[in-house]
C-alpha cells in the first residue's frame, strides 16, 4: 500500500512540475511558457518578443533572461538550424 502512494505522489510531482511556468517578466506577469509560444508562433527577436508580450520594455530586469531563452528556442528549431530564421 505505501509503495502504491508513494508512486503517485512521484507522478503527481511529475505532473505539477510539467504545469508549472516561470514567470520571466514580473512587471508583465509573462512566463517562460508564454515566451516558447511566441517563438513557435514566429517571434525571433527581443524587439519581437517585446512587441508581442511587453517583455524587456518597463524595468528592463528580465532582458538578459528573455534573451537567453529566446536563443536557446531558436537553437533547438529544427527548421532553421539555429539562425534565428524560418523555413522558406
């Protein structure tokens, strides 16, 4: 009986930590998974992301942050090979 519990409580943490996001821009409340949306939709820059989500453009803290998570989405695009550009 304790190991049936304790199997769904591991899958349970599973499940929470995959629904999870990261806010990235407090001032905007965006998160992480916001972010990853707005890449898969098109968006290649921070100017981009900025312009779609506000983010980077009120305190400025989260530009680093957006920065690095937009590079790694583009590099992990199977598309465009890490270019920052969409398949034609």
């Amino acid at each position: 009986m304790a190991f049936v519990i304790i199997i769904l409580i591991d899958e349970l943490l599973i499940a929470a930590q995959e629904l999870s996001a990261m806010y990235v821009c407090v001032c905007h409340a965006v998160t992480d998974r916001q972010i990853s949306a707005s890449v898969a939709m098109g968006a290649t820059s921070l100017k981009d992301l900025r312009e779609e989500l506000g983010v980077g453009s009120c305190c400025g803290k989260c530009a680093r942050d957006v920065r690095e998570q937009l590079r790694s989405e583009l590099g992990s695009c199977q598309g465009c090979g890490g270019c920052g550009r969409k398949p034609s």
